[in-house]
C-alpha cells in the first residue's frame, strides 16, 4: 500500500479529528464554531480528492488542453456547500452575538449554569 | 470522566476513519482513478450535446442537478432569514431579562 | 461607536470597489465558459460590502433593498425551473439552448468560447448571482450594525 498517493485523504481525516477535537473538548462557544468550520473543510476536501483522476485536466471546454476530463459533479456538490457553510457559519456566530449579549459570556458551561 | 470518555470516542472515531481510508480506491489503494464514473462521462459529453454549455460543472449545477441547487438556494435564504430573525431590534420585558438574571444569580452566591 | 477608519482608507476603499464589482459581474455573466458563475461571483462582490463595511464602519439602511433582491433572485431561479414544464419537458429541462434565440448559440468540441450560449445556464447564473450577493451582503451589514449588541452595560 503506498500512503503518499493516499496524502489527500490523509489531510482529510486530520482536518475533521482536529474538528472533531475542537468541538469535544474546547469550552469557548466561538472555538466550538471554529471546529465545525474544520469539518466542513475537511468535507470539501473529500470531495474535491475523489474527483481527482491523474493526469486529466478541469472539466470546462473552452480552449481545454485535451478531452481528458476529471468528475464534474463533486466540484459542483462542493460549490454549493461553500456558499451553504458561509451561511451557516454566520447564523451560529449571530447566536454567539446574542449569548453573549443575554449571558454576557461565551463559555458554555456558565451559559449552561445561568439556565437553572 | 467525560473527558475520558470524549478521548476514546475521539481515538475510536479517528481509527475507523483512517481505516476506511486505507481500504479506499479498490485494491491498490491508488489515489487517483475513480472507478464509477459512467455517469460524469456522460455528462462531460451531453453538457455540449443538450446544453450548449463549455463549463461542465456549471451544466451539472444548474441543470442535471438543478433541484439539489434550488433546494442549496432555499437553504440560503433561510439562513439569511436566520440572521435577521436573531439580530432584529427587540425589548425584553423584565421578567424575561436574562442579564439581570444573570447578574443577581453571580450576586446571590456571595 | 464609530467604527469608522482614517481618510486614505476610506478613499481607497471607494476606489478599489469598482474593478472588484466589475470583475465579480465578469465572473457571472462568463459562467458558462470559464471557471466562475453565480455563487462564485456573487461572494466577489459581496467581498466589495465588505470592504465598504470595514472602511466606513458601516452602511446606510438599504435592509430593504438587499431582502426584494434576495428574493427577487430565488422567485427567478424558480420561475426559470418552471421554464422546462411550461416550454413542454421536465423541470429545470435547458429549453431555450441550441434554439438560435437570446444565450441559444451552439457549441462542440474543443472551442474558444462563445458567450451567445448556454440557453437557461446564463440566466439563472444572473439571478443565482443576485441572490448570493443580496444574501452575503444582507448578512454583512446585519452583524456589522448590530455588533454594539455586544457591549453588556455595566
């Protein structure tokens, strides 16, 4: 098994562990969303990498070098989820701003506690 | 003990993805050579055929796939619905402010 | 609070939004042919509120503006889908390529790009661009005004 031509995939996994991670363990609401941004990267990359043929150039016709031609439709999945996860990136940082104006803390244990 | 517990999710978690990697790609593990791609050759070829279109994944977004964008688009404005409906303008009443919950809970510790 | 930068800044700013926008309307309007369409080209302009934003601190209260364009751009989107059925085939069908009208030229093989094609993927490459700049820019300008809610009074 040759690892290296496995380097993408590798990426990914270490993308959304480091994710995974942040989200487990960091207590800092704005941390938490940093982490989900990693996964969705991660989701991206993977698949972006299983579009990937060797040698073979991007699917768009004009002035194309040759008619070898990597998948089209991850590219087009990927698309839509950048633009997905801009979005709702932003929703959870407006939550953030909100918590933080009721709470007046982004920790989530003592905006957790406040509740009782 | 949650921490432990979250660290061997976290270990048992990063195994089977590094597991399913190395499986992936059929037997030699290359990286690189697709093996189901009946359906994108299809659509590399019938993008210029039926759509008249020089941009593959322009004809893939908009039109073989064209619900999955509507539904991406609808996703969108939702979201921006979302953030409006949270930063809008309001007043709390004063049974409901939460900040002068917070602060005479922090105050009635001592 | 004034969030607002020094003059050169703001000068600049001005300056440099028009070949920002003029170059994300390229990326939109040649989507069919080279790398780009309405979701890429859409995040360049709205990147252009953002510097706006950045300079001047924030902007005037066109909310209004930016909701009738958000929604102007998905009713298209739609109505643009319901093109297919209404022309005699199936939902989001390319009804108007190949047909010699508006965006109905024809193209094989290997080409330097014709920008009179496409049928229907220009258009809704237009409205799918009016709808992600109104719904970035709308986000934008949301979280810059409403960023004093962040000050807890004492």
């Amino acid at each position: 098994m040759n690892w290296f031509t496995l380097f993408p995939l590798i990426m990914v996994v270490t993308l959304i562990i480091m994710g995974l991670y942040v989200v487990l363990f960091k207590k800092n609401l704005i941390k938490i969303i940093m982490g989900i941004a990693l996964m969705q990267n991660g989701a991206n990359l993977f698949l972006v990498s299983l579009a990937y043929r060797e040698g073979y150039v991007a699917p768009i016709w004009t002035s194309a070098p040759s008619a070898d031609m990597v998948l089209p439709t991850p590219h087009a999945l990927t698309l839509t989820s950048i633009v997905i996860g801009v979005a709702t990136t932003a929703l959870m940082l407006s939550f953030v701003m909100m918590i933080k104006k009721h709470y007046g803390t982004i920790n989530s244990d003592e905006v957790r506690r406040c509740r009782e | 003990m949650k921490k432990i517990i979250a660290l061997i999710a976290l270990i048992v978690i990063s195994a089977f993805m590094l597991g399913g990697v190395a499986e992936m790609r059929g037997d030699d593990g290359s990286f690189g050579n697709p093996v189901e791609t009946e359906m994108d050759d299809f659509f590399l070829e019938d993008s210029q055929d039926h759509n008249q279109v020089n941009n593959v994944v322009t004809a893939v977004l908009f039109d073989y796939r064209g619900l999955d964008t509507l539904g991406e688009a609808t996703v969108l404005f939702s979201a921006v619905s979302g953030v409006l409906t949270v930063l809008r303008k309001y007043k709390l009443s004063k049974k409901e402010n939460l900040t002068k919950l917070t602060k005479s809970s922090k105050g009635g510790k001592k | 609070m004034n969030f607002k930068m020094s003059v050169v800044v703001r000068t600049v700013a001005d300056i440099m939004i028009i070949p920002i926008i003029v170059f994300g309307i390229y990326l939109i309007l040649h989507g069919h042919l080279t790398p780009g369409g309405g979701f890429q080209g859409g995040a360049v302009i709205a990147s252009a509120t953002a510097l706006l934003i950045v300079a001047w601190g924030t902007l005037k209260d066109n909310k209004d503006d930016f909701s009738t364009m958000e929604s102007t751009g998905l009713t298209m989107f739609f109505l643009l889908a319901l093109l297919g059925i209404i022309m005699g085939f199936s939902l989001f069908y390319n009804s108007l390529a190949g047909t010699g009208g508006i965006f109905g030229g024809t193209v094989s093989g290997i080409n330097p790009g014709y920008i009179n094609t496409g049928g229907t993927v220009p258009l809704m490459n237009i409205v799918v661009g009016l709808e992600v700049v109104a719904a970035l820019s709308l986000i934008l300008y949301m979280m810059a005004k409403r960023s004093d809610a962040l000050e807890v009074e004492e």
